[in-house]
C-alpha cells in the first residue's frame, strides 16, 4: 500500500493485528515511572542552571485599564534585586492552543483583575518575593462600567448556529416537552504542576525549560512574543504536571524570564503561585444554557434545541463549543444549535479538558433523563432510540459508534435492571439512594505530527519526538507501537520526548496526541519494515518481526542484528485529510451512578460509579484506564463541588487556590469500574485508534445529577449542586419511603 503524509484513504490492513510482539494494548508500565514515584523525573522549574536569578510576577491591582508608572528605585534599593521588568513584549494573555503566534502583548494595558504586569527578578525567590510585594504602581483606572458578568445584552453569535426544519411547529405537536435552563459555572484547569519557565541565552539562541503541552506552536508562539527568528528558540518539556488545556499555549512567566535573562545575561526562573495560576492563565467559560426536546409517544425525537450563553475577554475569538456533541449525539430533524458570547472583564476563557462537550453534554444529558421520565421509557432506552444513522441536518456517516455496546455493558456490570424509576423510593437510614445514567461522546480529530524511529545496529529502538507526556502515558504508548511494529521487546525501546529539536509530533491536547503521533510513529516503523523486507527477500507486508527475529514464509527466521550493518533511521508523518469530512469519527461511551444523599443535610456521597467507552483500538490498557478514570472524577467535581467564583463588582477571582477551589480528593471517589470496549476504526488513523483522554469527563456530571434526582426527586439545573442548593427542596426526612 503506497503511503502519503496526507490521510485520506482508510488503512484497512489491520497491521497491529497482524504483527506477533505481543505488546500493543497490553496495560504495561510508564517508563518513566519509578523516575516520577522516586522525584527524579526534572520538572520545569527543577533544573539547576548556574547563577539562575529568580522572578516574581506583579499582578495588576486593578480590573481595566493602564500602567502610568512604575516605582522602581525603592524596589531596586531593596536586598538582592536585581531587575524590575514591564514591557511591551510581555504578555497581557496566555495564548490559545495552538495559536502558534504571539497573543495579545504589552502589559501597560491591563485587560482583567490581577493580570501580570511586571517581574521583579532576585538572587533570591524570597527576596524577589518581598520586592514584588513591595512594588508600588500607579495606574489610570479605568474600571467603571466594565461588564464582569455575562450576559445577553452584549452578546452576539460565536459560530453560524445549526438550523433545520421548523423548531416551532415540531415542539407544538410533540407528545412530550422538555424546555430547561441550566447553569454550569467557570472550572480552573488545577493542573498539580504550576506554571513555571527558566530561560537562558547563548548569544542569540534562547532555551526555555517549561512546562507546555504544544512544543511546535509553543516555539513559535514564543519566537513571535520576542520578536526572534524560531531557529534560535528550543524549548525542553520532558516532564509535565498536568495540563488539562491551561499548557497549549505560551503564557506570561515564559516571556517574561526569557526578557529578563537577556537583559541579565544570566538564567531566570519564573514560578507562577497557584493563586497566579487561577487568577491569570485560562479558564473554562461558565454557560447559561437552554434546551428544549420535543418527542413523540414513543419517545423519538422531532425537535432538538441546544442554545449556550459564554463569555470571554474582547477580542478573544475563542468560545466554549457548548454544542459541538449535540450536533451529531442525537436525532431530531428540527433543530437550532447556538452559541453567544459575551464580552467580559474577566482573565481569558480558553480550552480546559473537553472544551465543550463537559459542560455541554451534563446539561443535555440531565435534559434528555427529564424527557425520558416524561415519556415513561427507560433512560437507556430513550436513549438508544434516538440514535440517528447519519449525522441530522448534514447526512455525514458514523466511522464507528459504540454508544448502544457502552450503554449495554454498563448497564449489564452496573445492574442497572434494579433500579427502581420512582424517586425517593429507597432509604438506607438517613440517606436517599439512587442511580443514574448518561452518555459520553467526545469529538475525535488527527492531527499533524512527525516522528523519528531508529533500529540500532545492536537491535534497539529508539523513538524521537517533540511530543510531551502531561501525564497521560505517552512514553509508553509511543514505546508499545514502535516496539510492536518492530518486532522488539519493550525493554529494548528508548522514547525521547519534550524537546523541540526533535521532530514536530502533534502535541498533547484534544486528545489526539497518541493516534497522531503515534500513527507518526508507524508510519517510520512501516518504512524501517520494508527495509528490513528486502533484506529477507519478501514484501513489507508478508514481513514477520518478533523477538527481535525477522523472518516470512518459507524463509528461516535470523536476528534482525544480522541485517542490519548500520543504525536504520527514518521518519514518519501524517497530515489530516478529507476522511475528516467524509465520516464523522467520534467517540462514545456511557456513565451509570449510584449516589446516596443525606436525607437531613444535602450532603451527596457517590457510592460507586460505572464508566464503558469505545475509542478505537486501546493502544495500552493501564494509561487508558487511568484516562477514563481522571475524566470521571472531574465529572464528579463538576457535579458537586467545582465552581471558580468571581466577584460580581469588579471581576476578580475569589476562590484562587485549592483550599478554596474544591476539586475532589481521594475521601469523595470510592472504588469506580471501567470497561474499555474495543473496536477498529480505520477512518480515524492507521493505527485505528481515536483519543480517550477527554472522553471519561463529557456526560459524566450529567448521571451524577440523574442519580442525585433518583434518589431525593430534586431535580436541579444549577451545577454543581452543593448541598445547600439540594437542603431547600428535600422531601421530609422524616416521611415514611413510598
């Protein structure tokens, strides 16, 4: 099969079925694991440079407006300072994933409460501490009659909306009725590593060691914010955090160290506080949303409306896609489909995990149980019979859907064939039990990506790129698919990642990073395969690898070492193509919940909690697993506790760290079941693989809250639904249970 970078014809040959290592999908290890449980994997702001100075951001004092002066000298007669920095150079916004130019710059101008507007830089981190806390600024304040709070007034279309049939008419004549509003507030990325850079200058040549997810953009990104040429800027990420969104792009403390180093002539850490870091890199936008469903008796949708409200700072072009899974989840030929944006006075709304489908999905979610209690049909049910054969309104294919196995397997392993419909109809001592269910679907994309894969002479495997590992397993999965391909044992295979230099893979974001790079990554291998096929005397195809033997029919096997006179090198590409038009590529899956909730306080406990999911062929079980899992647990804080909180006066952040910021802890999440349904999907890459790491978390809170109105009847719209939003509409709890 002759190859081109670019995808656009389905690779059907199956060749991780074929090939006999024994290693794909298997849950094996992180590589990098015992570096990171025994603290040795280096971590941005752990390098040790010689004569690394140490930065501390300023952030603005007020909401709008401008820097008039800055008083430096008292600041500067202060013990160990070395530099107080603001310039036009330095970023007023954390750009957008995969912007790969410069975001808005030039911090005179203050956009939003607390935006960093100077970096005061030390022989010390507690001595640039105290300077910064002791610099004073003037400003021209020009606060009054910002808008902190969204809203219709000054919103208008973020997209074209989706129209189709006529709306009106179909939710006139359906049988049952379903029009709710819904909340959802802002949610912080949180991710457990800050954001942190250290520069440093060789003549003209920067070196940034950061913590990013997008290596290739976040080179340019950074280039273009300091008016270099991207030859002289290589950027080290070999170990990230957690990113979650927050890391797409380049943000503050990167420029800012990078300036202050040149200016210096020495090293510059810059570490952002956790309070820094919620108050001026991203967050997810809050919606207002409205959805109306309209059936007939047997529960088949004729209407579907799904409008969102968001916000972002002017001339932000990003908006939260609040319908991008309604567009092609379920049925209803008469549709509306649209989001509108607020301009706002708050820091910049941009991609946080699932952009879109996590707020989206629990509210229609919530919306679609309410439809199915109204039509007396099972939830499950209700929603296996809306699911359409085409995409509604553009008659676009499915390349694969496993949305009915998910919800079949869920419910079988969850039982959920006990459930009682009824609310409020079961009572163990002072808590109300109930179930509840939702799907998951989750937009899959291909993504452009490089990389480079060598077979040693002595029969290693060496695999090179720029991808980074934010935590989600790529060391291992890139390994597994080399190693695979390769015929080689997975102890014999080395992946290098995180450096720029390297070739450019697809990045961590979108959850395309393991099928793009990854198909990257094949793409060499197969390359390296037709090589060592001549050698043999076969095709590539006909060509068997394991153990590090090579051999095909009717040839005996040798060591692969005996092929080979030299290192074999090449490299690997895929590009997206037309397929991405041609067949929608999603994934799916299905969430089942039981939650108890106290009968006398509000409090909800989740008692155990059921998540399958179809993403293509699992490349490696473990990582996978522990993807599903993550997205689960913050579907659980989405539903009970995470809420950024911002004061309605001037738009500054209350709640800016994790004391105050309740994400869950290990006290809330009890023992969860993941079931990974397995499938090909060749439309979606070579390796018939689609992205997991954003699919555990859409619909997620959707179930939590159908569980919480199975169990007590109170069905509330607003998330997260904290226990004094359900303690006002409990039933009595001392009311003998129906």
């Amino acid at each position: 099969m002759t190859m081109s970078d670019t995808y656009d014809t389905p690779d059907t040959r199956d060749m991780l079925d074929r090939t006999r290592q024994g290693v794909i999908g298997k849950g094996l290890d992180r590589p990098e694991g015992p570096l990171k449980v025994a603290g040795t994997a280096t971590y941005a702001a752990e390098y040790a440079r010689p004569g690394c100075a140490e930065g501390v951001l300023v952030g603005a004092a007020i909401s709008k407006g401008r820097v008039t002066a800055i008083h430096r000298d008292a600041v500067m007669a202060m013990p160990g300072v070395l530099g107080v920095y603001s310039s036009e150079r330095m970023l007023r916004r954390a750009a957008q994933g995969t912007a790969g130019e410069a975001p808005e710059q030039d911090v005179s101008t203050v956009d939003f409460p607390m935006q960093p507007v100077a970096l005061v830089v030390a022989e010390t981190f507690e001595q640039a501490t105290a300077a910064a806390k002791a610099l004073r600024i003037d400003y021209d304040d020009q606060s009054e009659g910002a808008r902190f709070m969204p809203s219709d007034d000054n919103a208008e279309p973020a997209d074209d909306p989706v129209e189709a049939g006529d709306l009106d008419r179909a939710l006139r004549e359906a049988e049952h009725v379903v029009d709710a509003r819904f909340t959802t507030p802002g949610h912080a990325s949180a991710a457990m590593e800050p954001h942190a850079a250290i520069a440093e200058w060789d003549g003209r040549d920067l070196t940034l060691w950061g913590s990013l997810q997008m290596l290739s953009f976040n080179v340019a990104e950074l280039a273009d914010s300091l008016g270099i040429d991207p030859k002289h800027v290589r950027i080290l990420s070999p170990y990230v955090g957690g990113g979650f969104g927050s890391k797409l792009g380049i943000s503050h403390e990167a420029v800012a160290a990078a300036l202050a180093a040149q200016d210096l002539g020495r090293p510059v850490r810059v570490v952002m506080s956790r309070q820094q870091v919620f108050q001026s890199i991203m967050r997810r936008s809050e919606t207002e949303q409205r959805i109306r469903l309209g059936c007939g008796p047997d529960g088949r949708l004729t209407a579907f409306a799904h409008e969102a409200l968001v916000s972002n700072l002017p001339g932000e072009d990003f908006s939260e896609p609040v319908t991008q899974a309604s567009e092609f989840l379920y049925a209803g030929e008469n549709r509306l489909l649209a989001v509108r944006k607020s301009d706002i006075t708050r820091l910049t709304a941009g991609s946080v995990r699932a952009p879109g489908e996590a707020v989206g999905m629990q509210a229609l979610e919530v919306a679609m149980d309410e439809l199915a209690e109204a039509a007396g049909i099972d939830p499950v049910e209700l929603r296996k019979r809306n699911l359409p054969d085409a995409v509604p309104g553009e008659g676009t294919p499915y390349s694969s859907r496993r949305l009915v196995q998910a919800l079949d397997a869920g419910a079988a392993a969850f039982g959920w064939d006990q459930r009682s419909a009824t609310p409020c109809a079961r009572r163990e001592g002072e808590w109300w039990i109930g179930h509840g269910v939702a799907s998951a679907a989750r937009v899959n994309i291909l993504a452009k990506a490089e990389a480079r894969v060598t077979l040693t002479a002595d029969g290693h495997v060496v695999v090179e790129t720029d991808h980074t590992d934010i935590g989600t397993g790529s060391y291992a999965v890139l390994g597994q698919i080399a190693a695979e391909m390769l015929g080689q044992p997975i102890d014999r295979t080395t992946v290098q990642l995180g450096d720029s230099r390297l070739p450019s893979g697809a990045g961590s974001g979108g959850s395309w990073g393991a099928s793009s790079t990854g198909s990257a990554v094949f793409r060499a291998c197969e390359a390296i395969r037709a090589t060592l096929a001549q050698a043999v005397g076969c095709s590539a195809d006909d060509l068997l690898l394991q153990d590090g033997k090579a051999w095909a029919e009717g040839v005996d096997p040798r060591p692969v070492t005996d092929l080979l006179t030299e290192d074999l090198t090449r490299t690997g590409r895929i590009e997206p193509g037309d397929l991405m038009e041609k067949v929608n590529q999603s994934t799916y899956g299905a969430f089942f919940c039981e939650v108890a909730v106290n009968a006398f306080t509000g409090e909800t406990r989740i008692r155990r909690m059921t998540g399958a999911f179809g993403f293509g062929r699992v490349l490696n079980a473990k990582t996978a697993r522990s993807q599903c899992l993550g997205g689960m647990v913050w579907g659980i804080g989405s539903a009970l506790t995470e809420a950024l909180q911002f004061d309605s006066r001037d738009g500054h952040l209350v709640n800016h760290d994790l004391a105050e910021y309740h994400v869950p802890v290990h006290a809330d999440i009890p023992p969860m079941e993941v079931i990974l349904l397995e499938e090909r999907d060749p439309h979606a890459s070579p390796i018939q693989a689609k992205g997991v790491g954003e699919l555990g978390i859409c619909g997620a809170a959707g179930a939590v809250a159908n569980a919480i109105y199975n169990a007590c009847g109170v069905r509330l719209r607003d998330f997260p639904m904290t226990p004094d939003r359900l303690l006002a509409h409990l039933p009595d709890p001392f009311a003998p249970v129906a």
